[in-house]
C-alpha cells in the first residue's frame, strides 16, 4: 500500500514538473520555426500564424504578462499573451521557448511603449528618452512551452 501511495505521489510530482513548462494552449514543439525565420517569412506581409523558437531576452518583472524573445541582428520582438488569458514565470531569461500563434506587424504608441519600460523595471531618464512610436512585428502567442 505504501508503494502505491509512494508511486502516485511521484507521478503527481512528475505531472506538475511538466505542466509548469506550459502555459495557455497545448501546443508541442514540432515544425517551430527560429524567430529570425518568422521575420523572413513576414516578407511584406501584416500578419503570419507560425509556431516559433527563440532565446527569452526579457519578461515582464511585474506580472509576465510579455517576454522578448531575441532575433539574430541585435533587436527583439515583443510577445504578449492571447486576450490576457495566462503569464510565463517573471525568471526566464535567457530560456529557449517554443510560442504558436500571430505575428503582426505593429505600431506601438509612446504611452504604451512607456508602460511596457515601467513593467521591465526601466529608470525614470530611460523611460522619458521615449519619444517616437515603434514599428516593429509584435506576436500574440496562444500557447508557450519553456524549454
């Protein structure tokens, strides 16, 4: 009897261990593409459906509510998280995740450009230096896996 009890309890721990690398929809890893390929693949387009990889840059520090995911020339592409409906962990910089859903093309306005520098823990000089909105291709993910 306690080798049962025993058992299941390792089974639950296994299960938890497992759920905690997956946030929103149940997607999987295979046919994900590298964020870098996602911005090929936008070509002169508005918006693709894709499942992509990539390195986390940066979360959220207040609730991982976004992450940045790095692309291969320096820069980053901001990913939120469909209609609000989950968050990764605020410590996963530096982790490779695999993300389905939109990528879009997208114009950011200052005043949330300036939010999004409060949520990353910004100074008060770095967040008055913006100034300008920011064209960029941004991606509504329904589903994250941290790798």
């Amino acid at each position: 009897m306690k080798r049962v009890f025993l058992v299941a309890v390792l089974a639950l721990g296994l299960h938890t261990v497992q759920a905690q690398n997956k946030f929103g929809a149940k997607i999987s890893e295979k046919g994900a593409i590298s964020a870098t390929e996602l911005i090929q693949k936008m070509d002169k387009k508005e918006e693709v459906k894709a499942k992509v990889s990539g390195v986390v840059e940066s979360v959220c520090k207040v609730k991982g509510c976004w992450m940045k995911v790095k692309l291969d020339d320096g820069q980053t592409m901001r990913v939120t998280f469909k209609d609000y409906g989950f968050f990764v962990p605020k410590d996963i910089a530096g982790k490779t995740v695999v993300f389905e859903g939109i990528a879009k093309v997208k114009t950011t306005p200052v005043d949330e450009l300036k939010h999004y520098a409060e949520d990353a823990g910004k100074s008060k000089d770095e967040i008055a230096q913006i100034t300008e909105p920011e064209k960029a291709v941004s991606f509504v993910a329904n589903g994250v896996i941290i790798k």
